[in-house]
C-alpha cells in the first residue's frame, strides 16, 4: 500500500502557531495595562539582549516588563501588521495607525505608531488618543471660570483667530481638539491640516500634511480656502507661509484654530511679528491666545493624572489699542491684568492653595 494511504497522525500545534498565539495575548496584555494605568504612551524598545517595554504615566516613562529578544521581532511585526505597515521595511521610519480596547463592550481607542531603527532593532512608540466625550470637553480641561467664559466668547465668533502655545507635551493638542469637537456641528464646515493626523473626528473633513506628494501647509490651506470653509484648525504655524495663510483666513470671514510654540501667551505677539504679520493684523484677528502646562495631581480621584494650568490672553479693546500703539510687552502686560489676566504661575500657586498640586520648586521653575 502507497504510504500515502495511511491513516495521518493527529497533528500538534507548530511551534510557530504557539509563538504567534503568545504574541496576540503579550500584546493584548500591554495594552489592559496601558489603559488600566491611563498611559498617554506605550515604549517597546530593543535592547540587546531583550525587549523592553514602557508606559509613560502622568508625564513619566515607568518599566511594564522586559521579554526576550525574539519576543521584540514577532511583538513589532504584530504591531507594524495592526498599524498596516510594511513588516519587511527595518532601515527607515515608518507612521502607522492601530485601534486598542480592553474587551468587546470598552470603548476603542485611537493610537498613532511611529517606529524607528535602532542599534539593536526597531523601536516603537504608540500614542494613545483618548477620543471620549469626557476627554474633549471643554469644561474638562483646567480653565477657570473667567478663562471658560473668554474660550466660550470667542468660538461662538465667526471668524478670527485663536491660538494655543506651550511646549510639546503640555496637552495643547488634547485643548485644541475641544475646541474643534465644541464647533462640531450639523450646519458648519470643519477642515483641518495636521501632521499628522492625530484624533479622528466624526463631522470633520481632516487633511494630512504629506510635502512628499505636494501637501504641505500652504497648497492644503489654499485650497482649504475654496472649499467654502466655516472653521480651520491648523496643526501649527510654523513659518512665514503658513502665518500670513492663518491670518488671510482669519480676516476673511473664517474662525482659525492652530498652535505656535511659545513660551506663554505674551511673547506669541513677538513670535507674530517674527513670522512676519504685523501689529495692526494680529490686533484685527486675534480672539484669544492660552498658553499652558500639565502638572501632577496630588489627589488620586478617578480622573486622576495630570491637570493642565493655562493662561489666556483675550484681545479686548485695550489690549488691542495697546499693541497698535507699539507698547513694550510689560506695559501690555499691566493692561491684560487690569483686565483680569493671570499668569500660569499665579494659576499654578492657586492650585498649590486648593491642595491640588504640591510642588512649589517645580511650580517655580516651569511657570517663571
């Protein structure tokens, strides 16, 4: 009888269904501690020896545990496969997106990946992008009760300009999205130009920055400007370009949200005219500049984390008169808090009174 004909043995499992398997639950299970612990980010790094992985919680990278080598080569390609990346592409970066939950009935959660060679193989970053309506409310983001009415006042404008500044990782991104989910409504027409992409919302017409394939800032907002645009977020304004670009919409009858890297509110004013955009433009466009930080929280409540202390520069009457007449910032300033302006540091020392945050040298050295 051909040997063929024999009846086949049971078939056991290969070893590489076993390992892929282990990968599946090894990924599922950093991302239930990733969302247990609130983490805005999840690290898988090579070592040389081993893979590590780490959480970054209310501002700080913790260790979650480390794996063995061959673990990091199957976890990235698990990753690189669920962000729809090339798995066999190790020499250059790559972006990716991926959706992460805890079960079947817990809301999804958006993650940008990025990863990166290095000397002992990829590393990845996921950032997780908590899209709640908790998340993007605005009353949920630290403003005080002044500073709520001054945001609230300006976007129910339209048209003009609003700015947030602060250096990466201050939450701007979080603050810049309530603002745009708060616009989202049926009768508006709602673009924005990011890079990249960082929240996907309903409603929103979203246009990734792509200079490669001839996006860049200028060509998508002048084209954005034929589209018959109620509002536009601009992920940042960057150079000459993309100022005059903000400002031209701002004044044509469209409200204009982006961000700017500054220090604190005042010195955008300096950075405006830097890029090019003269006094009697930013007072004619302007609503309101905030600028802000996050701190840790002492309480552990079950919103829990960080708390971010803001500042917000609204352009009154004043204001505006005081900036066209070529005032120094100092003698702005003096207007602004006749107005009833607080610095960060005051907002944070408020905080510090309350019981809220404790740290008085940190306070000192990240609001002064």
């Amino acid at each position: 009888m051909d040997r063929l004909s024999y009846p086949s043995a049971p078939k056991s499992p290969k070893p590489y269904e076993e390992n892929d398997q282990r990968i599946i639950y090894l990924w599922q299970e950093i991302c239930s501690a990733a969302l247990n612990a609130r983490a805005s980010d999840i690290h898988v790094e090579a070592l040389k020896e081993s893979c590590c992985v780490r959480l970054r919680v209310d501002g700080d990278l913790i260790r979650y545990q480390n794996y063995q080598k061959d673990e990091h080569i199957r976890l990235i390609a698990r990753i690189k496969i669920l962000a729809k990346l090339d798995i066999a592409e190790q020499r250059i970066p790559q972006d990716g997106r991926l959706q992460i939950c805890l079960n079947l009935s817990s809301p999804i959660i958006d993650c940008r990946v990025s990863t990166i060679p290095t000397l002992f193989g990829e590393k990845v970053v996921i950032r997780l992008l908590n899209t709640s309506a908790h998340e993007l409310n605005i009353d949920h983001i630290g403003f005080t009760d002044l500073q709520g009415q001054i945001v609230y006042r300006a976007l129910n404008q339209n048209h003009g300009l609003i700015l947030v500044c602060g250096p990466t990782g201050s939450g701007k991104t979080r603050t810049l999205y309530s603002f745009l989910n708060h616009l989202n409504q049926e009768g508006r027409n709602l673009y924005t130009v990011e890079d990249p992409i960082e929240i996907c919302l309903k409603g929103v017409n979203q246009v990734a920055y792509h200079p490669k394939a001839g996006l860049d800032f200028g060509v998508i907002i002048r084209a954005l400007l034929r589209q018959d645009p109620d509002v536009m977020m601009i992920g940042e304004i960057r150079d000459r370009e993309t100022a005059a670009l903000a400002i031209t919409a701002a004044q044509t009858g469209h409200l204009v949200l982006s961000t700017i890297h500054t220090r604190n509110a005042l010195s955008c004013i300096d950075r405006l005219e830097n890029l090019g955009v003269d006094r009697y433009a930013i007072t004619n466009t302007l609503l309101f500049i905030s600028s802000q930080r996050l701190v840790k929280r002492i309480d552990l409540n079950p919103i829990g984390g960080r708390i971010a202390v803001h500042e917000v520069l609204e352009f009154t009457n004043d204001l505006c008169a005081g900036i066209q007449h070529n005032l120094p910032l100092s003698e702005i300033k003096k207007i602004a808090r006749l107005e009833g302006f607080t610095s960060m540091y005051e907002n944070a020392k408020a905080l510090e009174q309350k019981g809220i945050i404790n740290d008085s040298s940190i306070i000192q050295e990240i609001f002064t």
